[in-house]
C-alpha cells in the first residue's frame, strides 16, 4: 500500500527562505499566523492528511461511489467521518472570512493544506474543494442575503458546493447551454435541463448541497451572453438556519470513470428546482469565472500533489528493490544485487519528478500569496500587479502542471517495473486520478488558447511584461555572481526562448490567428518552464543564503543540486518549443477534415 | 463505442511504393504472396480484426477473466470463439515454416496482422503474440523432437505458449532467480518454483499451454550463467499428437491490473512439473532472447496500434463534435457551432498522432522486412546486415514506439474533453491498455540500456554506423532536390544531432559509464526521432514519385502535408535530447539515496 508524507520542510522554506513570508505580516489574516504558528498549522495538516486521508485513497478508488435507485449517493467507506473530522477541525474554513465562521487565515496556507490533501486523497478533497469555488463565487457576487444564507454553512463545512456548466451537447463551449430559468412571483426561478459530468454533485457527506447553475433565462438572447448564474440547493434553506423542503433537482447518474472513483461524478437533472439569481441576469459566465480561477489554481495543485505522493513511494520503492548492479561498479557487495536506485535510469525518473515537484510548489506558494495581495491588500497599485500575476499564471498553472504531474505519474508507476501495472500497489490509481486534471475545469488547451489569446494581450501585454522584468532583473542582478550562474544563465536562455516567441505571436498571429492557436499549447509550457527556472532560481539564491537559518544541511545540498539538474536537463526543452512555435499554422491546417 | 478501420492502404502503400516489396521476390515465401495475394490476405486480416475482435475490446475489458478456486481460468465472453475463428482461418500460423504446418508468408505481413489485431484487441492479440515467441524459441534452439511435438500444434492455435521469467524478487536481473529444475531418470527435469506475471498464462481458448520457462539446473552456477531453458506444457504430450497426463503446473492468483484486463495475468506455480531442456543447459538466456526480441517488437508494434486506433476515433470526434467557432472565422455558419476539428490546438493533437503512426507504421514495415531477409535470404551478407539492423532498431522500437504510443492514446483521450475520462466511449481504455507495453518485456529505460551498451558497441560499432551511412546518403542523393529539401534538411540535422550524441558517449562513457547510462534514454529517443525522420523523408519521396502507381491525389497530399508537419514539429525535439545527454550523470548522479 502506499505511503505519503507531507512535505512540511519544503513549504516552509519556501514561505519562510524563498519568499519572505514575514514581510506580509501587514496583510489582515497574515498577523494571526506569524510563522511559529505557520509551522504548527502545517504540521496538523499534514497529520490530517497523512493519518485519515491517506488511509482512505486506496480503499476509496476500489469501492466507488453507489448511487441508489432513488437518486441518493453513498460515498465510499469512512468518507463521512473524514469529512466529519476536516469540518469539525475548521480546515474547510481555514481561509473563509471570520464574518462568515472562517477562520481568516492566507489563502498560501489553504494552498498548501490542498496539496496536502490531494496527494492523500484526491477524489476526497474534491468534496471541499469544490465547496471552496461555491464560497468564492457567492462572496463575490452573491447579495447579501445569500451570503448570510449560504457562506458560514460552506465555511463549517456543514453544506458543500458544486459548480454546474455541463451539458451533454455543451463543454468548453458554454454559449451553447439550454437550461433554462424560468421567473416566478416571488423572484425566484424555476431552473429545469440537465448537466453533467458535475464532480461531488450528490453525495451523503453533508446536510445540504449548493448548486451553482448557469441557465439562460426565458427569452434571453442566445450564445454565452444570455447567460446568468443560480444558486439552487438541494434543498430550500429553512427558516432557523437548518434546511427546508427537498428542491426539483436528482442525481440521474453517477459516471464510471477512470479514476477519482471516490468522488461522485453526476448527471444532474433540474425538474422546475427552485433557484436565485447570483449577480446580475445575463452576467453569469463572468461570475463563474471566479469559481472557475479558483477552481484551476487547485487543479494545477492536484497535478503536483499526484506527482509529489507517486515520487515519494517510487523513492522508497528504488531505494528497496534490488535488481542488478550499478554501472560504476557493486555499491552492496553483501546483498544478492544492489538497490535499484544507484541505475541512471532509474535516477533520471526520480530527479525529474523531485525537480518538478519543488518547483511547481514554488510556483503554487507564489503564486497563492499574490492572492492574498490581491484579495487583502490596501495599495491599489499592489492589488493590480497581484491580479496580473493570477491571471497570467493561473493557466499556466493549470496547463503545465497538470500535464506534468501526469507524465510524473506515470513515470513514478515505470519505476516499479510489472509490479506499478498491478493494482495493489497503488501507483497505477495516481496515474488514473492524475489523468483527469488535464481535462477538467478547461481542458489544457483551453488553457493554452486564455493565456495566448486573452492573458497575454490583455491591458497592452502589462502582465507579461511585468513577468519579464521580474525574471531578467533576477537574472540581472546574479548574472556576475558565480555560485549563481549554473541558475541564471539557463533562465537567462530560456526567458529570451519566452520572448522570442512572444515577440513571433506579435508579428504573427494579428493577420492570421491560426498562429496563436498553432502555437499556444507549446508557448504555455515555454512560459509554464521559464516560471519553474524561475523558481529554482529563486530557490538556489535561498538556500545559498541559508547559513545560519537552521536549515539542514542535506536540504541545502538537495535544492542546490536539484536546481541545477532542472537547468541542465528539464529547462533546455524551451529550444524545441519555440521551433514548434515558429512552425506556425500553415502546415498543421493544411489538410481538409476528411483527411483525418 | 470506438470503431476501427484497419490501414489497408497505408500498409500497402509502405509495401508496393516506399520498400518496394517486388523486390523481395526471391526470397521463400514471397513468390506465394504477391502484390495481388498480398492485398487480399491485409482485407481478410482487416475484415476479422475489425469485424471480430474489436468488438470484443470493450466487453473484453469490462468483463475480464475469471479464476476459478481449481486455478481454472476463464476469458471474456467471445474470446473463445474469436480466437477458434483465428486459428481456423490459419492466422495464427501465417508465418510459421510449412514443414510445421504453417502458412510460410512474408513475416513483414504477419507484422501488419499483428497491428490489426493490436488495435481492434490488444488483450485477445496477447494469447496468440505468446504463441509466436514459443515457437520462435523451440524452433531456434528445440530438438527435432521438440519441434515435431510442438510447432504443429503452436502454427495450427490448438496449442498456445507463454514466455515465464518473472518471479517475484527478481524481474530485470534473471540471475536472481530461484526456480529449480532437478534431473529425472528419463532425461526430462522436475520444475519447481514460483512465476509472476505470465500472460497468457492460464485460459480456455487452447487444448494445451506451452510454457516456456527458466530455471536453474540443480547444482548449476549462481547469476545468470547458471540459467537453462525448458518447455514445460501445461498437460504432457500424448502419444498421439494429443494431450495426455496433468502436468505439475497450476495458476495461483491472476492479477487485478489498470488494463488489458481480458488477458489473464498470473501467478504459475510450478511443483515437480515434467520439463524438457531447450537447448543447452545453462544457456537459457541466450535462447530466451530470440523469444524476447520476436516479442519486442510485436510490443512496439502495440504501442503504435494503440495510437492508432485511439487516434481514429479521435478524428471522427473532433469531426462530429460542435464547439466553439474557428479563430480564422466561423466555418459552418447553419450550425451553432464549428466542429472541433476547426481548432489549431485539436488539429495539433490529431497531427502530432497521425504523423506518428505513420511513421512508426513505416518503421517497422522496413524493419518486419529486414526480419524476412534475416531469415530467409541466402546472401550471407545481406543476412548479417539485415540481423544488425534488427538488433540496432529492436529497441528503439520497443521504447519509442510505446512511449509515444501511450502520449498519443492520452491525447487522443484528451480530444474527448470529459467524455474521454468516461468509460462508455472507450478512449480510457486505450491509454490503460496503451500503459502496459512500456513496462513488460524490459520496460523502456531496459530497452535503452541494451541500445547504449550492448547494440551501439557491437561488433565495433557496425550496426550504428550502417544506420548512420544509410540515413546520410540519402540526404546526399536528395538534398539538391527542391521538392524534398522540407524533409532531408531537418533530416540531415536530426542526423547530426545522433551523431554528435554518439560521440558524446564515445569520448564520455568509456571512462564513466554512468554518462552511458544517464543519456540512455535521451538516447534511445534521438535514434527513434532519426528513425522516424528517415521514414517520412522516405514515405515523401515515395509519395512524390507516385505519379501513375493509382495512388488517391488526397493520400499523396496527406503524405506530403503529414511529413512536413513531423519535420517542422516533431524532430525538433533532437535538439533537447542532445543538450540532456551532454549534461553526463555527475548532477544526476549527485544525491545520495536518502535525499529521495
């Protein structure tokens, strides 16, 4: 069975040695934890996750999820009391709004208890995480009775949430959506169609499920502009605070899928169920889209945290098995043969994921305290550049670390020979469950086309630019410094690799937008790889910083060593992806469709 | 559910246009086929694999096969009679010497039965692949009387055969392994040990099983010297061509996988079995590996079937599928939306497949070929450079053509969006199925070790070179040809890149073979990309020179088109591949093991 440990260590030297937790002590939320705290949090998460989460992965993915006849869904054996424990513990509201029952803290901690959570048990932290995307989207644009109806009960965790955009003839494509909203006397609605592939749509976990529908009201005009957004419980909010009457809406159907069995994937269908308008009518896709960030940012986490536990048993994994002996000659002369892990091979596999992993968790703390900036701080001009940065990286995030933490999956599972193919082992479910973040909340392509077609240009190219200077100032300011350019002078390659290529969509992709399109997956992991380089940058100039931190010295040595096998071996990719970039459109649209 | 159409055409045109077949004419077994018999025997292999067994595939998987408490195992519903169709209709002898009852064709076709199978059922394409590598191994290295006993009835499918070398402590590292063969009076040898992991190992579809085991004389040597080789059938022969007593052989367990679930993996317990040495004693290795390299490349031939078919349906998706409109301008305007297809990035996905299958199609058509001239050429010369080519390209094939498999089946899932995560259309399968072939029979980093250490140094570097020389010379002679400049100029530098690579080792391994061993794979990779490169370069040519061979303008087009886009897209990644290998082992090697 596998195992997983949470990588306290490694957060906490990014929070506290790579990106200066402390000097966002000014930000409301950031007092209440000063980095005693911090550790003491993360600690607890980790147990939470390592000792009720984790245990339940395994069994969770075999037994499913068991709809009944009646539309009822049982979740898998001991979810109900996790669930239980993680609300009754407050990490549900871990970074909710205190006027709500939240506890308030920075979203960098909600961050990081995610990944814990996620390489535990996946489909498991879907249950919450989903509530989280629901919470966002009614804090943003719900009035202030939905807010005082809705978000302490998702905060506690005593409700859950759901994000509803599916339909069957409807995906990426939201203006296409035929649900329907039709105004009653009391400005209510009445929401009737279907829609699928809704992640922790029904379930036994909580007393109350909130859907967040988009439906076009009667009459609106057609394609994505007619939409607006609903809030419609499984059932009607009551009067005391507690749930009322039973709402028109049942789960048809759970999928069987993949992976990530655990978590209820449902068909849900909306019979006359009552609903609220969330915002304002036909401005629904825009208050979507804050559950839709949100929501992307954690599946850019899932594929990491797949990654992070698969490595980690792999690691264990090659330091036991012992076939053959190492090419440089018998490193255990005692034993029959010597650990796999003295084979280059098997070392290339684990070094890739380890550089990987590190980084994209670099990304993701970095990433997640420009949120607290944006929703916490007072300066204007840092809110904005904080919301740049979101923007920017949030499909890159989504894109790159999705595929990767696949692709690491995988390679996790071929450490283990035969053995990673059999289920008991439980690698191949990291692959399977891993598998669904490069399709879900906006299939990485989806991804590649926002950040080409719509991050990039957007307000004159101000977030890109703002990326680039923060990356060459970097560069800049350690190019003479000679511990430092094993790291700066890779990046400083592939950040030209990143202009290069940008520079080429500018004078190419205006008259002929095919370009971008043709280019947009291979500039997402161009940006996705320059921000990783950035990130061992940033963490090699750290750890060399680190004298007198209290860092381990083993810790310090591994980021050093690791960073640099990311800029010889994983950041010289950026050369082929600009070439594909430069391809261009012609020869990819050159065929007609029946020639497929 | 997925459909398949087996590529007739483009089996034929690799045949008759770009490896002119003709020309094979003298060897045994050609004259019976052909291009006319040819063309016949791909429609019938096409019409059973698309007609029989694909529709299999699916309720194959779903059901997947079931082990009675007597060790009894039973296949899905249909298998057994698909697989007394096969055997009826002389598939599964199409190859084998007509002195055994076979059909004596051109094992360049079996190659393309193999594809055609492999991508309409992968699972049931298993049972009757282990047969061949049993009779590859009894006829190589069996006693007249061993072949009289078993090739007949191996040719003919009324007896099924099984590789068995796994057991559970020991996978890569045979000389590990611990079963034991003990010398009986009669000059036969009681078998008793443990094995894992045999496919085909137990099922209902054949009258007897063939197993094919190691294992060690008593007494014999430790490592992988000590290790023989014995036929161990599943009921002893009877004396008259049929079965006669029980043998001591019984399956243990069968083991719950991610895929090829309708093929029966299992635990065989050997217990005093009656076996037979093949061969010498103590050179059972060596007789292995003409079992293991038959079976390489039929599982690169997997690999690339599993893209195929995952890509064919791809492409009917992306044709049918509404959603959003293309950047360049709404396509189908009577429509509410353009079928996805319109869009680069889906178009990048289908090409990134196409280009590869084809390719890899290519590859081995000209390396089955070379597998006819190996064994059936009466030119000595020709024979040994044939076997070179076989032992160069084997794993390259192996390795490549299943990783790139499974990227492309995952791909192709990824063109479904959600639908693809969901059983019912069938693409999760693909990459579930697609899964396994980088792992068994030496997962891939296995392949890439046998490249670097043992196949480039052969024999003073012979085979390499050959390649090098054959893939240069056609640059020569085309590079001053306008039409084929967009092929044999990133050719020519793709070639460059292998070359400098191999140098690099030259200059670099001899001292520290980690450096071998940290590039391996890279290595592995930049050879197939050259490989392949070759065989687009070849298939344009072939394409351009078709004038008045009858061949559709819209296939020659595609060729064309298709080339170009491998060119301009794919082949570029040589360049990382060589910047990963000259950065040596010291960075990867540098951790020690507890910094996992």
């Amino acid at each position: 069975m596998p195992a997983y440990k949470a990588p306290v260590d490694d957060t906490l030297f990014l929070l506290n040695d790579v990106f200066a937790y402390e000097r966002y002590g000014n930000l409301p939320g950031f007092s209440d934890a000063p980095p005693d705290v911090v550790k003491a949090i993360l600690e607890e998460a980790a147990k939470f996750a390592e000792e009720v989460l984790q245990p339940l992965n395994q069994t969770g993915d075999s037994e499913g999820c068991n709809r009944n006849d009646d539309g009822a869904v049982a979740t898998p054996t001991g979810f109900k009391d996790a669930y239980t424990q993680m609300a009754e513990a407050g990490w549900i509201g871990l970074t909710a709004d205190p006027d709500y029952g939240g506890q308030g803290l920075p979203h960098v901690l909600g961050a990081a208890l995610n990944e814990y959570i996620s390489s535990a048990n996946m489909a498991f932290g879907m249950y919450p995480g989903l509530s989280h995307g629901a919470y966002a989207a009614i804090e943003a644009h719900g009035s202030d009775e939905q807010k005082q109806t809705y978000l302490p009960h998702l905060a506690s965790g005593k409700w859950s949430g759901t994000m509803n955009l599916t339909e069957p003839h409807c995906g990426t494509d939201l203006g296409l959506l035929r649900t329907k909203a039709v105004p009653r006397d009391d400005g209510s609605y009445a929401i009737t169609g279907s829609k699928i592939f809704i992640s922790a749509g029904e379930h036994d976990l909580s007393e109350n499920i909130v859907h967040l529908v988009l439906a076009r009201i009667e009459g609106a005009e057609p394609g994505i502009k007619g939409i607006s957004l609903f809030v419609v419980p499984k059932f009607l909010p009551g009067e005391d605070g507690g749930v009322g009457d039973r709402n028109g809406v049942t789960c048809g159907a759970i999928e069987e899928k993949m992976g990530i069995h655990a978590n209820a994937t449902c068909v849900l269908n909306y019979d006359e169920a009552i609903g609220w308008l969330v915002g304002a009518p036909q401005k629904g896709l825009r208050a979507m889209f804050t559950m839709m960030n949100e929501a992307r940012l954690a599946v850019g986490i899932q594929g990491m945290a797949q990654s992070e536990v698969a490595y980690q048993n792999a690691a264990v994994y090659a330091r036991d098995r012992l076939q053959g002996r190492a090419l440089s000659g018998t490193q255990q002369p005692d034993k029959a043969a010597d650990p796999i892990i003295v084979h280059p091979d098997v070392r290339r596999m684990l070094m890739d994921q380890k550089a990987f992993n590190e980084g994209a968790r670099a990304l993701v703390v970095w990433t997640a305290l420009q949120a607290d900036v944006a929703r916490r701080s007072a300066d204007e001009a840092e809110r904005q550049a904080a919301e740049d940065h979101m923007g920017l990286l949030t499909p890159v995030i989504k894109g790159v670390l999705t595929d990767y933490g696949f692709q690491h999956c995988a390679n996790a599972q071929q450490v283990y020979g035969g053995h990673g193919y059999v289920r008991e082992w439980g690698m191949e479910q990291f692959v399977r469950d891993a598998r669904i973040a490069q399709i879900y909340e906006g299939a990485n392509g989806i991804q590649a086309l926002d950040l080409v077609g719509r991050k990039l240009p957007r307000d004159g190219g101000r977030a890109v630019m703002a990326f680039f200077k923060e990356v060459t100032d970097f560069v800049a300011a350690h190019g003479e410094d000679e511990a430092m350019k094993p790291y700066v002078e890779p990046l400083g390659k592939a950040a030209r690799d990143l202009e290069r290529a940008t520079m080429w969509f500018m004078a190419n992709a205006m008259a002929k937008p095919d370009n971008a399109g043709a280019g947009s997956y291979d500039y997402m992991h161009l940006m996705g790889l320059v921000a990783l380089g950035y990130m061992w940058a940033r963490m090699a100039k750290a750890a060399q910083d680190s004298q007198g931190n209290g860092l381990d010295q083993g810790f310090v040595d591994a980021k050093l060593v690791t960073g640099r096998y990311f800029m010889e071996r994983v950041l010289p990719e950026t050369a082929t992806r600009v070439a594909r970039i430069e391809a261009g459109a012609d020869t990819m649209m050159a065929l007609p469709a029946d020639a497929f």
